[in-house]
C-alpha cells in the first residue's frame, strides 16, 4: 500500500546552490525561497551554517535566514556540522531561527574525512552536543547519511556501515534520519534494502530518502520507498545540486518531477505544479541554464506552444 499523502523537503535553496560555481545573490535566493513557499513547499532547507571557506555559496546563511519572510506552516531547516553552526544558526532574534537542524554524517570514513574532515566516530562526537543543545532550544534534529548507497572515493558501501552510522546517530538523540544517495549510484532494491536498515531504528515517519538523480534511478528509488511505506524525501527544484566533496555527481531528483509522478498516483504533497514550474524557471533564469527536470521542461514547452 503506497501511502496517501508524502512529505517533500524542498532543498534546492541549499543543496541546489551550494554546488555552484558563480555566487549567487542573497536576494535571489531569498526570492527563490518565496516562490517555493508560493508553490506549496512546507519544508523548506534554506541554507547551510558551515564553513565559508569550505562552501562559499552558503556564506550568506545569515543574511538569508533574516530576510525570508516567514510564511505560517512553513518549517524552515539547516544545515549545521558541529556547534560552531549551531551557535551561529541560534544568533539571530528566535523569529529567524530554523525549526530544524540538520547534522550530515557518512556512512563512509574517506567521504566523512572529505566533506566534513574528520572520522565518522568524530562526526557522531561533534554532533552529540548539537543534538543536545537544539533539543534545549527546541528545535528538531535530522541527520542526513551521506553515501548510503556508494562512495566516490570507496565506492561500494556494505549495510551494516549504514547501519551503524544509524544506530549512532539514533544513540546521541538525532530524531530523523534521512538516507543520501550522494552521487546517485543507488538502484531500487538496495534503496529498499537500506531503508530497511533505519527502519529498524526509527519508525516511518522518520526516515526519508534524499536521491541524487546522476543515474536516472531517483523516480524508481522513490518509488521503492514509496512501496515500504516511506513518505518524507528530499527535492530539489529545477533539478539542482551536488555536494563540492562528490565531484561528478548531478542534482537532487527535481521536486518538479516528483510532483508530477505522486499527482499521477492520486499521491497528496500540498504543491501548485505550475507555481513549482515558475519558482524553478525563475531559479534557473539566475543560474542561466534551462532546468533540469524534464517535468519542468515539457510543461514549459506546452505553455509555449499554447502561447503561440
Ligand atoms: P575544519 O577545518 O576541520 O574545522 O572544518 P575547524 O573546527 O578546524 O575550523 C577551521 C576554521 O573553520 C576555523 O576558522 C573555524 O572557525 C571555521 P579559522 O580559525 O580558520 O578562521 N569554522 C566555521 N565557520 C563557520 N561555520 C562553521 C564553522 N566550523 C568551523 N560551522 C567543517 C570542519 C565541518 C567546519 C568543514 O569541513 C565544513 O564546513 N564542511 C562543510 C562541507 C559541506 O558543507 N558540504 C556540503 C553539505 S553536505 C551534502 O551536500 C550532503 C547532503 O546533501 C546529503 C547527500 O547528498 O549526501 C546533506
Ligand atoms: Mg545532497
């Protein structure tokens, strides 16, 4: 039984543009983040409290956390790697703050050691204080399992590894887990084979899937998930993203394309396609390239024709 309604995290605003190369303005983010809140979205990951000189699209988290104009209903999430994040996430009067934070783990060491420069093991004791002092202030805690389904630098990643990093992760308190296919190597079968895995740790609600698209394999991951009940994934509009540590790896599926296949199966998300349409051809406006998602691209094309 394929559930009725599904949660989709839009994180084009951060996954989407932290990989690219010419910076972005805040105001174009800001009012990217406003068309997707015009279009539907409900939880929205806007930004990324990391580094600066790691990922210098995401230096003006702040400055996009301060300007989104809050919408009622609206979760907003972010990412934070340790408590350095965390406290620069919480700066701001309490009207800015996200109601999520998002702490990103691998369940790969070489991928840990690239993206976030230290060992798994590491991770998991930089996110334990994290957890601890989001709960204090209120705020919900995910944390996102990179390389779930394959590693750029190790390539094949056994389940127990993600099972593991799960088990970590549910011991310090994280209260979602979120399963990454970072370079897009998963097929549906081992996607389900590792949902499984966190299954046994958190209950439905609680486990989403966050698909790269580089194979063409995201729809049918979803739909794998789909079929284990799992109703909460990661999107990103247009097609955007990619991580700075997984070279070669394309986008996040495109929210665009996802709407289109749950509209299909008479699947609830709260989206307006045509809104999405416009918020991911106003994004990839900025970005100069025609989107990604070939949803968007033929609804484009049919607005075109009729215009005609
Ligand atoms: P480090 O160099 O090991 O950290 O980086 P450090 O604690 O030694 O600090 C070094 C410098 O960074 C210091 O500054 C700190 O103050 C500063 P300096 O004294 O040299 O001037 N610093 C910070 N500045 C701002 N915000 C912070 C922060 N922390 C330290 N939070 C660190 C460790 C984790 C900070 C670094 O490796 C980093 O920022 N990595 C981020 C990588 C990243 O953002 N990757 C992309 C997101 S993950 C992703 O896309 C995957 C996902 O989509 C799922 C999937 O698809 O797999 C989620
Ligand atoms: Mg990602």
């Amino acid at each position: 039984m394929f559930p009725s309604e599904v949660t989709l995290v839009e994180v084009g605003p951060r996954d989407g543009l932290q990989n690219e190369a010419q910076p972005v303005a805040t105001a174009d983010k800001v009012e990217l983040i406003v068309r997707l809140q015009q279009a539907g979205c409900r939880e929205i990951e806007a930004t990324s409290f990391v580094s600066p000189k790691w990922v210098p699209q995401m230096a003006d988290n702040a400055a996009v956390m301060a300007a989104i104009p809050r919408q009622a209903g609206v979760r907003y999430s972010v990412l934070v790697p340790n408590m350095k994040g965390l406290e620069a996430a919480l700066a701001a009067p309490r009207a800015q703050w996200p109601q999520e934070v998002v702490v990103f783990g691998a369940a790969s060491e070489a991928f840990s050691q690239k993206n976030i420069n230290c060992s798994i093991e590491e991770s998991i004791e930089r996110f334990r204080p994290v957890a601890a002092a989001a709960h204090a202030a209120g705020l919900k805690v995910r944390g996102a399992i990179s390389c779930a389904l394959g590693c750029p630098y190790q390539g094949e990643v056994p389940l127990d590894e993600v099972e593991r990093v799960v088990r970590l992760m549910h011991a310090i308190g994280v209260d979602h887990v979120g399963v990454a296919d970072t370079i897009g190597t998963g097929t549906p079968r081992r996607v389900q084979a590792v949902l499984e895995r966190a299954l046994k740790h958190y209950p439905l609600a609680e486990v989403s899937g966050h698909f790269h698209d580089t194979y063409g394999q995201a729809l049918a991951n979803i739909h794998a998930s789909l079929a284990l009940g799992v109703h909460v994934f990661d999107t990103s509009i247009a097609g955007l993203g990619g991580c700075p540590y997984a070279k070669g790896a394309t986008g996040n599926v495109a929210t665009e394309d996802v709407v289109y296949m749950l509209q299909g199966m008479g699947i609830a998300t709260g989206h307006d396609q045509a809104a999405l349409v416009d918020a991911g051809a106003y994004i990839s406006r900025v970005l100069g390239r025609p989107p990604a998602s070939r949803a968007a691209r033929a609804l484009l094309g049919r607005r075109e024709q009729v215009a005609a």
